[in-house]
C-alpha cells in the first residue's frame, strides 16, 4: 500500500480484468480465443505506468515536512481515471 493524498490505495487487478473484458470465445473453426478491447488495454496500461512513474522532486523524504506536494496533469488524469473506472480503490 502506498499512501496519496493522505490515504492508502491499492491497483485491483481483478478489476483490470473486468474493464478490459477479458473473455475466451470461440471461433467458427471450434478454437478457443482470447479476445480483449486492445483500446481499454492499453490506455489502462499507460495511466498505471504515469501513476507509477509519478516523482515529486521537492519532497524526496515523506518525513520531512514541506509545502503540499504539486502532481502533474498526466497524473492526475489518470489517477481520476482509474478511480472513476474502480481499478485504484482505497484501502
């Protein structure tokens, strides 16, 4: 777990999974395929990467204090995203 804005979230891969519609069909020829919305995939992929990606430069130690910390756009989008969308959940 990892605490932002002063509360602790978690990535629910489970989740994931769901939003991207994971699901096997199967095909006219009797096989089995894995089928995904590639789109969801990897914008999904992309936002977690920023999120995880995230540095706040001025506060390198979480025990010193100093002023509130200032996030990116890229971040803040995507962190929104991925709560609105229940793939990042508080803990």
């Amino acid at each position: 777990m990892i605490k932002i804005f002063n509360d602790l979230y978690y990535i629910d891969l489970d989740e994931i999974e769901k939003v991207v519609n994971l699901e096997i069909v199967e095909t006219s020829g009797g096989t089995k395929e894995q089928q995904i919305r590639f789109v969801k995939y990897d914008l999904i992929k992309m936002m977690i990467e920023v999120i995880l990606t995230e540095r706040d430069e001025e506060q390198a130690d979480d025990m010193i204090p100093s002023k509130p910390s200032s996030t990116s756009i890229p971040f803040k989008f995507s962190f929104n995203t991925l709560l609105n969308n229940k793939i990042i959940k508080k803990y």
